[in-house]
C-alpha cells in the first residue's frame, strides 16, 4: 500500500513510541511523505514530542526552510493578532449591549419604584361638602386643617381603632379566656366553646331535626340527655365534679350558663385561674367522649 502509493516515512526525532496507556508502548502513530514533498523541501525532519492530554505524541513536521519557517511564523502572528482582535471587539459588543440593557432595567427599576410610591399618595379626596377634589395640593390643604378632619369622631385616625372597625361590630363574650387560655389544650378548647354556645349535638337537640328512637341520656339511661344533665346533673357526671372537689375545687351548678358565670367570678391569681379553666374544659371533653 505504502509502495502503491509511493510513500516513505520520514525521518524522525524524539522519542520513539508515539502511544502508550502506561502498560503498552508502540510506535503506531507515523509520518509518511511522497515525492512532491521531497521536491519541495530539501531536508525535513518530524519531531516527536512528549504527550499532553492525548495519549498519543503529538507529530511536528518542521521543513528546514527557514524562509517557510518565518512564513509561518507571520502567519501564526498574523492569526493570533486577528483572533484577539475579533474577541475583544465581541467583548466591546457584549460589554455595549449590557450598558444598554442594564440602563434599560434600571430605567423600569426606577419607574417601578416611582409607581409604588405614587400608589401610598392621596391624590384625590372627598372634601367637606362632597365634592372630589384633585391633586396633591388640594389635598394637602384639606389634610393640614384638623378641623375638617373627623374619623369616628376622633381627630386621628388609630390603626388599633380602624381595625376594629373593619371587622364590624363585634360580639364580646366573658367567657374567651376561659376556652381558649393557654393552658387549655385545644381540642378540649373546641368542644367546650361549642358547648358554652349551646351547639352540642346532645340527643335533645339533635331530636328536633330528626327522629330518634331514645332521646335518653346512654350514661344513665334515666333522663333526657340535654347539655345541662349530660355535664352537670347526671349521675356521671356528678361524680366527676364531686370528686374533683377533693383537690381542686370548682364551682358547682344545675345549668351551664350559671358554671360558666361562676369559673369567671373566681377571684384567684390569673395562673390559678388558668387552671380551673383547663379543668374545666377537660371535663367538658371527657364527659363528651364518654357519652360518644
Ligand atoms: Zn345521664
């Protein structure tokens, strides 16, 4: 094949294994030259040089043309020069257009910041007799007379108040610490204020939407099961609040609105209280249960 095509290898320098994967060495890699070559060059050498990245030896070729030799060298200056010349003119490019993009983002960034500050302005303000009147100065003018300003009656306008107003009228009760204090666990709290309302499906109540076939108490099997004998009158339950007595004492009653009246009229340190209340409310959650 190499005769066919008339080629020779050329001559080399360096070392002599071209390839290894560090066990095997072998000159597989060569450089074969034809006539024409020989023409034109007189003598000619490849260098083998020492491997990189690539576990063959890269092959280095070198006419001793020392006016070839500076060719290339011009040329490879020539390239090098061109090649840094287009990166930093697509650099200059780069750097142009993030000026401009950057100044183009801070222009929306401003613009953004000047419509949030426009929205917390009141640019426009009903005055006295009803009329809209436009403009900061305006209303400026309206806002500095305190006279002509009047929110429920007050001359300054409360967060606290105008929260409160927002929610509308709100039903007090005196019976919110005693649900939902601290020390009571919530899922007793939940019962307990369903109960304090008056809302427990007890079997009386739930007789009125639906037919039932007892309405008596399952604890004792004696007496219509209403909220005030389930919790306070049922033997059941009259056990319980008797003997809670023995160590901590609670107040008894026939009716819940009356218990609930008289737990909120202990005159005790708050922390005491707090405990009759998560008393309280657990009692409520067992005697429940037991009836469930
Ligand atoms: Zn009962």
């Amino acid at each position: 094949m190499l005769d066919h095509c008339e080629l020779q290898e050329m001559r080399s320098a360096g070392a002599y294994y071209s390839w290894t994967n560090k066990v095997v060495r072998s000159r597989i890699d060569r450089a074969f030259i034809d006539s024409l070559w020989h023409e034109t060059f007189d003598f000619t050498q490849v260098t083998y040089m020492a491997n990189g990245l690539s576990d063959h030896t890269p092959l280095l070729a070198k006419p001793d043309d020392t006016g070839l030799q500076a060719k290339e060298k011009e040329q490879r200056e020539r390239y090098i020069a061109t090649l840094t010349s287009i990166l930093s003119l697509l650099q200059q490019q780069s750097k142009m257009k993030w000026i401009q993009y950057g100044d183009e983002g801070s222009r929306l960034l401003f613009a953004k910041a000047k419509q949030r500050k426009l929205a917390t302005y009141i640019y426009t303000i009903k005055d006295d007799s009803g009329n809209r009147v436009e403009g900061f100065e305006p209303v400026g003018q309206g806002c500095t007379d305190p006279s002509r300003w009047d929110w429920q009656g007050a001359p300054t306008y409360k967060l606290g108040k105008g929260y409160k107003w927002q929610l509308k009228v709100q039903r007090h009760v005196n019976w919110t610490k005693l649900v939902w204090a601290r020390t009571v666990i919530p899922r007793h709290s939940f019962i307990a204020w369903i109960l304090i309302n008056h809302r427990l499906p007890t079997r009386s109540r739930l007789s009125k939407f639906q037919h039932l076939s007892t309405t008596l108490c399952p604890l004792c099997n004696a007496v219509e099961e209403d909220e005030n004998h389930l919790f306070l009158t049922c033997h059941y339950a009259q056990t319980l609040w008797t003997s809670l007595q023995q160590w901590w004492p609670v107040p008894l009653a026939t009716d819940i609105n009356s218990l609930v009246h008289k737990i909120r009229r202990i005159k005790a340190a708050p922390a005491k209280n707090r405990i009759t209340y998560a008393i309280f409310t657990a009692i409520v959650y067992y005697i429940w249960r037991a009836q469930n």
